[in-house]
C-alpha cells in the first residue's frame, strides 16, 4: 500500500455540504486519495478536475426505496419486496467499497458520508480492525444467533461504525466470506430491518471474521454535543449546517 488511509463518500444531492467536507479533508490531507460515489443523486466529476488523486463513481440509486421500510415489532421488512432493496443495497455498499480499494491503494479507509468532517489529523492505534462510536446497542436475539452459529464469528451488541474506519485486509477477508456463504448474509437481511446502513452492515461483516468494532475517540457528533465546536475531536459527524 502507498499511504496509510484513503477516504471513500458515499453521496446523493448534498452538493454544498460535499464540497465543504473536501475543502475540509484537504486541509489536513492534501495528497490522500478520494473515491467518492454517487447514489443516483448528482454527477459529481467536476471535482475531478479542482481535486488531485480523486475518482467520482456515478451508480444506480440504491437507497431511496430503503424510506418504505418499517422496522420492529409491526414492520415490514421482512416482506419479499422489501428483502430484495435490503439485500440490494447492501450489497451495492460492499462491493461499492471492494471497487474503492484497487484505487484507494491504502491500509486504511474512512467511510464518510456528506455530514461528516475531517478537521484534524487523525489517530489509527495500531492493530486497529474497525474503528466507530459503538453509539447503538441492542441487536435482536434472531441476529446474534446467526453469529452465534457461524464458526470463528464474534457475537457483538454494539455498534455505530459512522464514520467508519477500516483495514482493509480484515476487510477483504470478511468480503470473501460473506460471498462465500451468502445464506448468511440472507439470514441477516431477514433478522434486523437495517442490515443496509453501513454503520450496521461493517461491524456484522467484521463480526463474521471474529473482529468487534473498536471505540474511536476521534469521533464527535454534532446533535450529541452542543459543544462540539469548542472541542478538539478531528472527526465531526452530523454536520449538516450546508444540507
């Protein structure tokens, strides 16, 4: 690998909140690669040609018919219709972030969405695997079962990887398997209605390969502390002020 992180967006019609998160990482990493893609929402090549060492992806929209699911206990998730947009969104995540790498080239990728900055050099322990806010807890008893049936997986509770950071080679690992044993990945689909969102989707992936998601200190969320502008935190999550 040539540097030690790259970074991957994931974007829709935030075209000003984008511009700003760029304007933003390049400051503290002018030469890092960046692959951003867009769900459907706008063509984003224009940045091609303001920032070096960065590729704009245009793809199908993946997540807008993800509004009509309806979670625990009456909804509807479990619905053959609604299977098919979980599994199919999911998907296009993974292998959205399985395309970023032979580009990225890197040990490391940060996951971002539109609202989340990078205002500081960021901190990678070493041995890290997954890092995120573990903001969430409390998985269904039907999904850690599966985990708890799957040979060499971890069965985790907690988790919130947004903006998520990862090893790429624990990444490619997990990839392989969940490719490998897609009854799996059905399984899951049908025990927890937003097995689509990535801040679920990475640490069920990592769990498969016996890796839990790790805290990371880095990270600040803006509608959590009202005081986030005062503190020090060099990833900013729920930035919405350019939405």
């Amino acid at each position: 690998m040539n540097q030690e992180i790259g970074f991957f967006y994931t974007v829709y019609k935030e075209k000003r909140a984008i511009e700003y998160s760029l304007e933003q990482l390049r400051m503290h990493y002018p030469y890092a690669p960046i692959y951003m893609v867009s769900d459907g929402g706008l063509d984003f090549s224009y940045l091609e040609a303001q920032y070096s060492n960065m590729k704009t992806v245009y793809e199908e929209d993946t997540m807008s018919n993800t509004f009509k699911i309806t979670g625990a206990p009456n909804g509807n998730w479990k619905e053959e219709t609604h299977q098919k947009v979980i599994q199919k969104a999911a998907k296009s995540v993974l292998n959205r972030l399985y395309n970023a790498i032979s580009y990225l080239q890197t040990d490391y990728i940060l996951m971002l969405d539109p609202d989340a900055l990078v205002r500081g050099k960021l901190t990678i322990p070493s041995g890290a695997k997954l890092l995120g806010s573990r903001i969430n807890k409390g998985f269904p008893k039907e999904y850690k079962d599966i985990l708890a049936n799957t040979e060499g997986a971890l069965i985790i509770d907690e988790w919130g990887a947004t903006p998520c950071i990862f090893e790429v080679k624990s990444f490619l690992k997990a990839y392989n398997f969940i490719n490998e044993h897609l009854d799996i990945f059905d399984q899951f689909c049908l025990s927890f209605y937003a097995m689509y969102a990535h801040d679920v989707l990475l640490p069920t992936l990592f769990a498969l390969i016996g890796i839990e998601e790790t805290f990371n200190p880095d990270i600040i969320e803006c509608q959590r502390d009202s005081q986030w502008r005062n503190k020090s935190n060099p990833l900013v999550h729920q930035f919405k002020y350019y939405y």
